[in-house]
C-alpha cells in the first residue's frame, strides 16, 4: 500500500516536468483557499502594533472566549451547556494543530488504559493531517468509507475489527471533499459507538458555515438536547474556511471539560496561543455574521455556475455544503496532467485524499478534487475552461 504522502507534494511531483497551457493564466483548483469573502474590514485590530510586542494570552482574551459562546449560542443553541460548564471551550492556532494534538492525547489516553497499538478510525476520503497525526502518535489508521450507502454498517466493521484498541473516532461534517452532511440520527449513534468502544470522538466541523442553506445539525446541539452518549468528544471550529482568513490560523475546540482541559494544558505548556491582535480580529470575525452570509451568497453563485456548465458531464454531483466538487473522471491522475497541460487549471488527484486498501485498490482513483473558491468572473472562466478539457475523455 501506498502511504498518503502529502498530497500537495504529490500533485507538485506529478506536474513538474509539464508546462501548463500557454496563452491564458494558470487557475488554481486544488486548494480550498476561499476568495469568495472579504473579512479585511474586521481585521483592522491586526495593526495594533504594541500588542504585538506583548506575550498572547494563554487561553485567549474575555472578549474571545466571549465571542466564541456567543457563536456557539447563535448557532447552536447550546446556551445551557455553556451555562453549566457541560462544555468547555479553548481556543486553537487554526485546526491543523488542534487535530493533531487532539489525535495525540486520545492515543495518549488509550494507551493509559492498558491499550498496547492504538487504533484511530478517520474518513476515506480523508483530510491529510489526519493520517498525519495518527501517524506521528504511532497509531494504527483504519478507514471507513464515507460514501458507503450504510455509513454505519461501515463504521461497524471497522470498529468490530479494531476491538478494545480504540483511541479515537473521527468524523468529518459537512465532509472534505465530498461536502455530504450526517443526519442527527447518525451523529448520535456514532456517538454511542464511540462510547461503547472507549473512543474520544473528534467532530472537524470547519465546513458547518459553507452552506447556501439551512445550516446542517452541529454535534453540540445534540449535546444540548442530551441527544447523545457521553463519550469525550472534541468539536473544531476554525475561521479559516467560515470567514475566509486562513492566514490569521484561529479557531477554537469545543468539548467535554476534561478533553479540552487536556488540550489546554498540552498547548498553553508546549504549543501556541493567539497573539493579543489576532484575538481581537478573532473576536470580531465570530460576532459579524454579515461577511459570512456574503460568502454563502457567493458560493451558491458558484455551484449554480457549476451546474449551468457541467450539467452534460457525466457523474456531475453538486455538493451539500462546502466548496469542493469530487467529480468521477475516470483516471484523476490523467486528467489532472491533462487539465494542467491544456487548460492551465490546476485539480487534486482523488487518489491523493484517500487510503488504498490491501488490495491496492483506492476509492479516490478516478476522482478530481476542484475547489470552487473563485469570484464569479473566474470561476466562471474556470468552469468554461474545465468543461472543455473534460469533452470527450
């Protein structure tokens, strides 16, 4: 089996010795970098120079953490949970390293209880950090598929295979890269299984604001209702994708206290905390719902684009939430040479997001992963140019 590697590294190596298409601007396709808002307004307290000067603020300012339960009241209703100090909340640098470490410490917790080779359970297709960390904690990964029809059947087997060795489950809502969205139903019988299986639950809903609709349920407002089992869980949240910064690295976790108060004290100790200014533009960014509702209004002109232009392109799927379109194309790797080499526009592989099995078979081979991040003007020209490298593959 091949190891996941990093993916952008992979698409680098597999268009080095192309040249893209001359005669019009290279499009990149490949990175969920949004342009489809502008937080520039709210970040005006990143030029407060003396801040800057001054040692962050280990679990960041009032005004954040007060920032962070009003979103978490608005949008989830989880008031009472906050109230009765049911959940805590920490804030994170972006959730690269939040991943990373939550994954860690459940390994950690795992092996505090007797486990010998851990196991971490994470979504095929996958975002990469999460084979990553898995594999930095020395963990075993073992993937379910995410586009099984009985999500939960799936799950099972892999649960059923691992045994007592469980450290931690991982879900993904709304998904990267297929965009799909978990019913509550779902949400709270992962949550049982996790808890039978001793797991700490690890929810990445950095997607949940991508929608050009009703927003999807968030595990938190389960917890609110006591939907669910009271397995650890985390729930990460990031600004990185709902407001369009990923340059600022802030986001927060979620969780029952004693799983945030292991993080907390992992990274107040030995990670990094928010910068006094980028708590401030933090702060600003979660209580401003206006530039968030510009860029839903922006991404539901793409996906309209997107249908008017590959309506005729079989397997065209428009996504539930988020802005990546997983489009079936029979060999990713070629079309992605092809689309490069051809139309300047610059895709991800399929085949680089997901786990080969031992057969060596990998559910994302004949996938394409295009990020619909673009202002309309380019995106539209991206779709155009798109439609007419895929005609007759």
């Amino acid at each position: 089996m091949t190891p996941a590697g990093n993916a952008f590294a992979r698409l680098q190596s597999l268009l080095d010795d192309l040249p893209p298409a001359t005669g019009q601007p290279v499009i990149a396709l490949h990175l969920g970098e949004t342009r489809l808002g502008d937080p520039t307004p709210l970040l005006a307290p990143l030029c407060e120079l003396e801040q800057w000067t001054r040692y962050p603020p280990l679990p960041g300012t009032p005004q954040l953490r007060e920032a962070y339960s009003g979103w978490l009241r608005r949008r989830f209703g989880a008031g009472a949970c906050l109230d009765e100090e049911r959940i805590a909340i920490e804030p994170t640098p972006g959730t690269k390293q939040a991943v990373a470490t939550c994954i860690a410490l459940a390994v950690t917790r795992a092996r505090a209880r007797g486990v010998k080779a851990p196991v971490v359970v994470l979504p095929n297709p996958f975002y990469p950090t999460y084979v990553a960390a898995t594999d930095a904690a020395g963990a075993q990964a073992l993937f379910y598929d995410v586009n099984d029809a009985d999500l939960l059947a799936s799950l099972a087997r892999q649960l059923d295979q691992a045994g007592d060795s469980i450290a931690a489950l991982v879900l993904c809502n709304p998904g990267n890269p297929l965009g799909n969205i978990l019913p509550a139903s779902t949400l709270i019988s992962l949550s049982h299984m996790a808890f039978h299986a001793q797991a700490t639950l690890l929810v990445d809903e950095c997607y949940t604001d991508l929608v050009p609709h009703s927003p999807p349920p968030g595990y938190l407002s389960l917890v609110e209702a006591d939907a669910v089992a009271p397995c650890p869980f985390v729930v990460l949240h990031s600004l990185s994708k709902r407001s369009a910064a990923p340059g600022l690295r802030s986001g927060f976790i979620a969780g029952d206290p004693s799983s945030v108060a292991a993080y907390a004290g992992f990274n107040r100790s030995c990670g990094v905390s928010l910068a006094w200014p980028a708590c401030s533009a933090s702060a600003a960014l979660w209580h401003d719902e206006t530039h968030v509702q510009r860029q839903q209004q922006a991404l539901q002109c793409n996906w309209d684009l997107a249908d008017e232009y590959l309506a005729a392109v079989p397997d065209y799927r428009r996504a539930d939430a988020g802005f990546f379109l997983w489009l079936a194309v029979g060999d990713g790797e070629g079309i992605a040479r092809r689309l490069w080499s051809e139309q300047g526009l610059r895709v991800m592989p399929g085949r680089y997001l997901c786990h080969e099995d031992a057969e060596g078979s990998n559910p994302g081979k004949a996938f394409v992963r295009i990020a619909l991040v673009h202002q309309e003007p380019v995106m539209r020209q991206a779709l155009l140019r798109l439609r007419a490298g895929l005609a007759g593959r």
